[in-house]
C-alpha cells in the first residue's frame, strides 16, 4: 500500500474543506461585503499553498539529513 507524504495530505484536506465551506456558506452570508468574502477564501488559499510549500521543504531537508547520515555511516 502506498503512503501518501504529509506534504501532500494536508493541503488537499485543507483545500477541499476550504472550498467546500466557501461553496455552502459565502452564498448565504449577507453580514460581509463581496470583497471581503472573496478576500478571505484567497487568504485561506494563499495560507494553503504557503503551508505545502513549507511541508515539502520540510520533507526535502530530512531527505537530505537521512542521504548524509547514510553517507557517513557506509564510510
């Protein structure tokens, strides 16, 4: 069975959730304005990217500390 990176995982949860929260509930919010509604779905998206973005920096550098430790332990 194939193990998913978290670097993957999260972001899609979160942006499947994201998406489906906005499509249910921005439609019947009339206390906000239009742009702010729309401000705050891109905010969350953007908050998304960046955290799949630093997940997989994350898993790269573990990566690279995991290559050198065997480096070092087959020298």
């Amino acid at each position: 069975m194939k193990r998913y990176k978290k670097s993957v995982v999260m972001p899609l949860a979160l942006f499947v959730y994201t998406t489906i929260m906005a499509v249910c509930f921005i439609p019947r919010n009339h206390e906000m304005g239009e742009v702010e509604k729309w401000v705050t779905v891109g905010a969350s998206y953007v908050i998304i990217a960046l955290l799949w973005w630093v997940l997989r920096k994350k898993e790269q550098m573990a990566e690279k500390r995991k290559n050198e430790m065997n480096q070092k332990s087959d020298k």
